[in-house]
C-alpha cells in the first residue's frame, strides 16, 4: 500500500516536473509582461485566432494518424458531455435559487474549458504528437461549440441562430479543418514548401498562447473583487475542479472510449475556465466578475490539480 502511494507522489511530480515547469514558463513571462510592461494582448489575439490556430490546426489534422472511429467517439464525448454539465449546472442554479445571471455564469464555467489555449500545449507535453492529434478534433469541436452553444447559455433570450452560424464561419479554424479533411479524403499534399511554413507557425502556437494566456490571467487577477454570490462562486469552482472531471470520466466509461484519445479527451475536459467564458459573460451580462474569479482560481488550482489526473489517467 505504501509503495503504491510512494509510485502515485513519485509520478505525479515527475508530471509536475516536466509538464507543467515547462507550460508555466510562458504563463509567468506573459503575467510578467502585462504587470510591468502592460502587454496588450489584443494584437497577439488576432496573430493567434487567425494565423497560428488555423496553421497548428491544419498541420495537425492533416497529418493526424486518427481514425473515423476517434471522430465518432470524439464527437459523441463532446456533445454528450456538454449535454450532462449543462443539465447539472442548471439544476444546481436553480437549486441555489440564484439570478438568471449568475445561472448563466454558472453554466459557462462548467461547460466552457481552456482547451484549446491551455489544453493543446498541456496535451503535447504529456502525451506527445500521438495525443495531440486525438485532441484536434475535440478542439475544434469546442470553437464550434463557444461560438454557439456558449452564445446561448450567455444569453438565451437575445440568442440567434443565424448570428451564432455566422461567428462559427468567422473562425479560420474552421476553414483550416475542412481543408485538412479534404486533403485527407483525396490523399493530396500541401506543397513542400508551405508545409514546412505552416509547421513553422504550428510550432509557434504554444508559447504565444500561453504567454496570452498569463497576461489575461494578470488582467483577471486584477479586477475587484466582489463578496456577493459566494454559493455560485464556490459551486462554480468545484463543478469545474472535481464535478467536471468525474462526469468526465462518467461519459467516456459510458461510451466505451479506451487507450489515448480517453487519457487525452479526459484531461482537454477537466482544465480550468475557458478565457473566452469571460468575454461571452462580459458581453452578455452573465455574472462576469463570478467567472472571471473562477477562471483565475481553476487556473491556478490546474498547476497542481492536473499532474495528478494525468498520472491517474495515465496509470
């Protein structure tokens, strides 16, 4: 019994040691550049929304050794999941009994997470090439599912479809992904030459993100704090940093997901808050002070919360 637990701390910092030192090296400049430099982050968003997240899509999904089975099974997990915290959320905020707001922050905390940002480069380093090609798909599920799904937990009442099908076919991403998949189903290659350029910016995706990533966590950290809405605050907290990865896990089980694309869709759904769940609740007005404190503190809790569930999935 002991020498399994010492095996569990022994792995677990092993995790810690060569996952997370290297992600956090990044964060930490980014925080740093924004509290003594005050870094704007909008430019370095635009240079990753429309340049460095189509690129590592592209590169990724057109050379991913990922099955239609992996697709399916991706999928299925994406929407199902959704589905399960989306149900759980509303039913705790109402048993709360909190304001339309605050449910509607509540459900964009549990159901949004920091896939693609925080996931990706988190995924790469402790699962390899192998792991990051089972996560593309989940992620661009999960841009396709902010730009909608998200629109509407943020604001049912003002939600238009058309609007939210519109700001889907606003992501490069997108348009990345489908020429992936063409060149897939016909065999075709990108010539070599713009290969090894849209390598290039794939390989640039990771450290920009997350520098972006510490900048807004700095910016986040900074905002007033506000001691109404405890309960949904705590509730928020703990539905991401335990009640997400157990249904998590509930729903893979369920749907029979073994081997990698399971360790892999497993942690992509237990990190923290998604950053955009703030600018959604922001614009909205879905309790944006409450989901900005639950991104900062998921965010944080994640340094220690994830090496664990990476050596418990892994093990």
């Amino acid at each position: 019994m002991m020498i399994g637990v010492s095996c569990l701390i022994q792995t677990v910092l092993s995790t810690l040691y060569e996952v997370i030192v290297p992600l956090s090296i990044p964060v930490l400049a980014g925080a740093l550049l924004y509290r003594y430099q005050k870094l704007d982050t909008k430019p370095l968003l635009t240079l990753y929304l429309y340049f460095l997240s189509p690129a590592i899509i592209l590169d990724t999904l057109a050379h991913a050794e990922i099955s239609y089975d992996d697709i399916y099974l991706t999928l299925a997990f994406a929407l199902l999941n959704l589905l399960v915290l989306w149900g759980v959320a509303s039913g705790l905020g109402r048993l709360l009994k909190s304001s339309a707001a605050d449910r509607a922050g509540l459900t964009l905390i549990s159901a949004l997470t920091n896939s693609v940002n925080y996931g990706l480069p988190l995924v790469l380093l402790a699962f390899g090439q192998a792991g990051l090609d089972k996560a593309s798909v989940y992620v661009i599920s999960q841009m396709i599912i902010a730009n909608t799904v998200g629109v509407y937990f943020a604001a049912r009442s003002s939600f238009s479809v058309r609007s939210a099908v519109k700001s889907v076919f606003s992501l490069p991403a997108i348009y990345a992904a489908i020429l992936a998949l063409i060149l897939r189903s016909f065999h075709l290659h990108l010539p070599a030459e713009v290969e090894r350029g849209v390598t290039m910016a794939a390989g640039a995706y990771s450290p920009v993100v997350l520098a972006i990533l510490g900048a807004q966590m700095m910016k986040v950290g900074t905002m007033p704090a506000v001691k109404e809405g405890q309960s949904v605050f705590w509730t928020g907290l703990v539905m991401r940093l335990v009640g997400g990865p157990l249904l998590a896990l509930a729903v893979l089980t369920l749907l029979g997901v073994t081997g990698t694309l399971r360790s892999v869709l497993f942690i992509l759904a237990s990190m923290p808050v998604a950053v955009n769940a703030v600018v959604l609740a922001e614009r909205f007005d879905a309790s944006p002070s409450l989901v900005s404190r639950c991104i900062m503190w998921t965010t944080l809790a994640s340094f220690a919360a994830l090496p664990v569930l990476i050596s418990a999935i892994s093990g």
